[in-house]
C-alpha cells in the first residue's frame, strides 16, 4: 500500500504541471487568436475601384461607413476561414476561364459574378476577392468561401463605392459555379490549355509534385464541380443576390450521409431489370468496398447521362427555392435566425447553424462508420459502441470568433452627404405611419445598445401572403438517412427516431451536431480536445442570447407536425435596411418604394402603381429615391415574379391587402403618405 501511495504521489507533480501546461497554452491561443486579427489594418481595407463593368458600374473610390468596425476588423472577417474547400487552391490561381487565356481569378471575372474586387494586403497576398480564402486540410491547400463573401454588400453612387460590412452581397454563385466547370471542363479537354494549367500549377511549389498528380486531381474536380451543379440543378434561375443555401446545404448532407446499403437499394429501385444487371457489375467494387468519401460522384462515373440524372431525382431535392442573402448585423442578438426562424441563437446554436453553412460551401465531409467508442459520438448523441465519425474541415474555433466578432457590427446610417438630408417633417409623419403599419412585426432598437435583442417575429405564409416555397421545402423535403439510421434527433416537441427516409431538417440538425462535437483533426491530441472545449463552453457562457419561446402568429409545432413553426417567415428589426435591396425574403421586389405598393391583380385599374413583375438585377448602382438598385435600362440578370418561388405578392399592409397580427386591415396609403413612410425607414 505504502509502495502504492509513493508511485501515486510521484505521478502527482507531472499530472498538475501538465494540467498547468495546457491552461497556459489555451490562455495564449486564446489570446494568440485576438492579437493576429489585427495585423492586417490597410486603410482602404483593400477595396479597389473598377472602370467601367458590363453593366456600366463604375466607382472611382470606396468608402465605409461607420459600424463599429475599423479597417482591421473588416479584413480579418473577410479573409478568416471556416473550413471551406472548393477547389486546390493551386488549381484555381491557375485556372484560365473557359476558351479565354485570362485568369479564371481575375478581378474583372469576379466582379462579373459580382464578387467584390481586393488588391493583395498582409492578409491576402494573392488578392482574393471578398470572402475567398485559403484553407488548409490534412496537409493540402485549398481555396474557400468564408461567410464575408454573401454578406459584405456594396452600392455605388455618383463614383462612389459605399462597402457596408454584413450586408447582402449581390453575389451568383450559381452563375459562378457554372462557369468554374466549364473553365475546368475546358482544361481538361484542350491539350494545349492542359499543358499550361498543369504548368502553372507546378510553378507555384505548393501541393503537387508531378504532372500526374496534376492530372489525377484535375480529373476528380472536374467531376466534383459538374456533379454538384447537376445535383443542384433548379428550374428557376437565381440570378444575382440570390441563393436557396439550404436546399444546397440539404443535399450536401444528404449526399455525405447515404451509405452503400441505401444506394443499391435505390438503384434497384430506380433502374430496369437490364440496366440493373450492367449496372451493378460496373460499380459493385465501389458499393463493397470500405471507402466511403463521395460515394455518389463514385457511383455516378459508371451511369450514362439518364442514368445520373434518375439517381439525382431520388436522393436529392431540388433547391428551387432562391432566397436574399440576409443582412448580419443585429443577426448574434436575436433569438431565431434564418428566413423562417429555423434555428435558435441560444446557446452553442450560433455554432451550429454556421458549421451547416460551411457544409453547404464545400467543407470536407470526411465521414466514416466506425468500430468502438468515441467521445465525439457519446456527446452527438450516438451512445456507445460503433458510431459514425464527423471528421471534416469544417474549423468550429473560427466560426465561434466569428460569430463573436458580428456582435459588434452595427448596421449602416443613412449617408446624408452622399445621398441628400432626410426630411424632418416627412420622417415624423412616417413614424406614425410606421407604428400603424409596421411596428407590431418590425420592432424599432438602438443600434448600438450593447443590449440590444431581437425578436423573430414570426407570421405565417397564410397571413403573411409571401411566396412560401422556401419555407414548404425547409419543412416537407425528405432524404435517405444512411449513417444516421436509428439515430435520435431532438426538436422542440421531444425526439425524432430517424427511419430510412426522414426530414432533411432533422438530417441537418444531427449531422451539425456531430460535425461541433469532432475535434480539429489536424491538431494534436491535447491541442485537439483542449481547444475543443474551450471553444464550446466559450460559445456557451459568452453567449447572452438564452433559450426561449417563439414569438408571433404562427402555427406551433406539435408532435404531429414537429417543424409546423417553419411554415413561417420572421419580421426583424428594419434598422439599415435601406441598404440590403432587393425586398422580400425571395427578392422579388427591387425597392423600399416598390415594397409599399400593391400587387397587380386581375381587375385592378391599369393606371394605378403596382409592384414590377419583371425588372434586371445585378447593377450596384443606388436610387436614393425609391431606395434601392438600379432596376432597369441595362442587360442584367431579368427577374420574373412568375416563375415558382418568385411571387412578389404579400405583405401589402401598406397598400390595405393583408391584415395586421389583430386582424384589422388599416386602409391603403396614398403616394404622400407612402413617401413619408419611405423617409421615415430611410432613418432608421
């Protein structure tokens, strides 16, 4: 016993020196993390300026506006990483543009998909636009979205570039990923441009050593990119400042999560008894084999064409369903987010629905079932014994920074040097308008209170009027669950136990919270878990934002109909959002004007004011007068309000067409008091 005790108390002093270590090195990554992102403080945040585009935009300077943000700030938000790995980033500083000798990276090209522009800084060496950045995985380098290139906005006026930090870009990224494979189908294709592209990529001494290599990994991206744009596939066109993220977000996971078991089935399912025959023998090596990683895209390479596309129409949903990027500021401060108020602020949520962002742009899935136990799975949720592993890029750390960065950010002021002085007595006739009309959905803050909350005030479709596609997706659409069979989910009315098809939402809400309980896999094992925990309970106890009810007439959920709230869409503070155009949660309605007219209908007088059914996106150019884009007179993208999911009907409380929360229906504004209003939301 005695010899016992003495082994023990040897044993003592490294335990506590080791536990003294990893405090101390967790006090000085943690203090690290806040010292670097001030390294980068150009002054012009490393805006540039463009000429003159396909547009006819033009901007000769930039300038911000004042947010709580200085230059600093901004760059390290625009150039931190979450874990998003699109594309080798050796291969896209190479990539020419499809049957173009230029840069795939230009300036000019990225501005055509209206990403915004950057000079190289400390920071962005390679003068990435807005919100793309180098990531780096197990070893290799790769070229990513971070959250700042959907949500830093710009409008110009006069010459002017006005940079508003958290503000809806006018970013297509569907357009984008389009052209990224043909620029890539192109390569692939041409031998001459082969031969240049492979070159390049040697010259630059990252991750490839061979031409072979190269080759190898050309052909796997090219693949990857065509498969996603055909998976993702939607009627209605996108255009400019529009995204359904979550029907993307959705088959990512669907695509990660379906195991060999499920696929066969679903082969045998979809194929004829001859096809079946050809085609089983074709891909039975990958359906039996161990590896799993995208295991679709294998599968796909052996189909023809029909083949591919029946595949896609059984275990993907189409993401049909464009929404505006929402605006960030005020975003950490409310207590449900999202178009729909799908996912709560309280707690380490704020770090969940941003890891189901980065699965949505292209963070590495690497998972895997595996054999034993696992911590990580235990605190998913998986018990004991064999579980799945959620090993993937996705960088929880960065998320949670980022996250606490934003919640500095105020939203932008109405810049009366540049775009005229507001009327006073205009503005106090429209705040009591605003209090009639608006004010029981749209709650009026401070700004910069540091304790500011916001209410999602939710209102159904049916009384809200808006197009409700994107919500009757986030609630009805189903997908194989494959690894995540027999799993457990919990929502707001208990748990779900997931069947072999099962709601995407509730696909999405087990896989994030498996991806934040996995550790870095690319730090060491005391690093690993130590900054883990840290991260999480830092997320938790600084996050002031507790859980709580929804708020608003909306239908509840019940065991039932368990994501019936989604049927919703969420009324928020309208602080700044002169500057977050176009109007709606689908767009469809190109000004702050336009947004207080009606609808035309069948029988309404032909020579009254209505909403535009068409109008061109694309243009950053501001109309300080009807408060929003420049919306016709150039070739942009053109919008059309009859395509599924573009409705630009409801929310006509303005012009006495849809009913307050009491069910009153005040009578429609005339043009005075319409502009009235219009000042009033300008000052906000």
């Amino acid at each position: 016993m005695n010899q016992l005790f003495v082994t023990a108390k040897t044993w003592v002093k490294p335990i506590l020196y080791g536990i003294l270590l990893l405090i101390v090195f967790l006090l000085l990554t943690a203090g690290g993390s806040r010292i670097y992102q001030y390294w980068d403080s150009d002054p012009d945040r490393g805006a540039t300026t463009v000429k003159q585009d396909e547009f006819g935009d033009s901007f000769e300077k930039v300038t911000y506006l004042p947010q709580g943000w200085d230059a600093a700030d901004s760059l390290w938000f625009y150039t931190t990483t979450q874990g998003s790995d699109l594309l080798p980033y050796d291969f896209f500083m190479a990539l020419e543009q499809a049957n173009k000798k230029e840069a795939f990276s230009s300036s000019e090209n990225m501005n055509h998909f209206r990403y915004l522009p950057q000079k190289a800084t400390f920071s962005n060496p390679d003068a990435l636009p807005v919100g793309f950045v180098k990531d780096s995985y197990r070893g290799k380098n790769y070229i990513g979205y971070t959250c700042a290139a959907c949500h830093t906005g710009q409008i110009n006026y006069e010459g002017t570039g006005i940079r508003i930090d958290g503000a809806p870009a006018s970013a297509d990224l569907d357009g984008f990923m389009s052209s990224l494979s043909k620029a890539l189908k192109a390569t692939a294709d041409n031998a001459d441009t082969r031969k240049r592209f492979i070159a390049q990529v040697l010259k630059r001494n990252g991750d490839y050593d061979s031409e072979a290599e190269v080759e190898a990994d050309l052909k796997k991206y090219n693949q990857r990119i065509a498969e996603y744009n055909i998976i993702n596939r939607s009627k209605t066109p996108y255009g400019y400042a529009r995204l359904d993220a979550f029907g993307r977000i959705y088959n990512r996971v669907l695509e990660h999560v379906l195991d060999a078991k499920q696929l066969r089935k679903i082969l045998q399912e979809t194929l004829t008894e001859e096809e079946l025959k050809t085609v089983l023998k074709n891909v039975d090596s990958v359906l039996s084999g161990d590896e799993r990683d995208h295991i679709v895209t294998r599968v796909s390479e052996l189909l023809t064409p029909k083949q591919v596309l029946q595949l896609r129409n059984k275990i993907f949903n189409p993401p049909d369903a464009p929404v505006s990027y929402p605006f960030l500021w005020d975003i950490p401060q409310h207590d449900y987010v999202q178009w729909n108020g799908l996912a709560s602020n309280a707690g380490v949520g704020p770090v969940g629905r941003n890891t189901g962002e980065v699965i949505g742009v292209f963070g590495t899935l690497d998972w895997a079932e595996k054999e034993g136990f696992s911590l990580s799975a235990l605190i998913g949720g998986q018990g004991f014994g064999n579980h799945i592993s959620f090993t993937s890029s996705i960088n929880v750390r960065n998320l949670r920074r980022l996250e606490s960065k934003l919640w500095e950010l105020q939203s932008p002021q109405w810049p009366e040097a540049l775009f005229g002085r507001i009327d006073p007595e205009r503005k106090a006739r429209g705040d009591k308008l605003f209090t009639r009309y608006c004010a029981s959905c749209h709650a009026e803050i401070d700004r910069s209170a540091e304790d500011r909350r916001i209410v999602a005030n939710l209102s159904s479709i049916g009384n809200v009027g808006t197009d409700p596609k994107m919500a009757l997706n986030s609630v009805n659409y189903l997908g194989w669950s494959g690894i995540l069979l027999n799993q457990y989910v919990g929502v707001d009315v208990g748990k779900i136990l997931v069947d072999k098809r099962a709601p995407a939402a509730a696909l999405l809400t087990q896989a994030d919270i498996n991806v934040v309980a996995t550790p870095d896999p690319d730090k060491w094992f005391l690093r690993r878990w130590g900054e883990w925990a840290y991260d999480l309970a830092t997320a938790f106890f600084d996050n002031e934002i507790k859980p709580s009810i929804k708020q608003g007439n909306y239908e509840p959920d019940t065991t039932a109909r368990p994501f019936a709230s989604l049927l919703s869409y969420k009324g928020r503070s309208l602080n700044g959002s002169w500057a977050t155009a176009p109007y709606l949660h689908n767009g469809s309605v190109p000004t702050l004007y336009d947004l207080l007219l009606p609808k035309k209908r069948p029988g309404d007088p032909e020579d009254g004011e209505y909403r535009p059914d068409q109008f061109q996106v694309g243009s950053r150019e501001f109309n300080p007068g009807r408060v929003g884009l420049k919306s016709e007179g150039y070739q942009g993208f053109t919008f059309l309000s009859s395509l599924e999911g573009n409705s630009n009907a409801g929310h006509e409380y303005a012009s006495g067409r849809t009913a307050q929360p009491n069910g009153t229906i005040p009578p429609a504004l005339t043009k005075e008091e319409r502009l009235d209003l219009l000042e009033y939301l300008k000052s906000l």
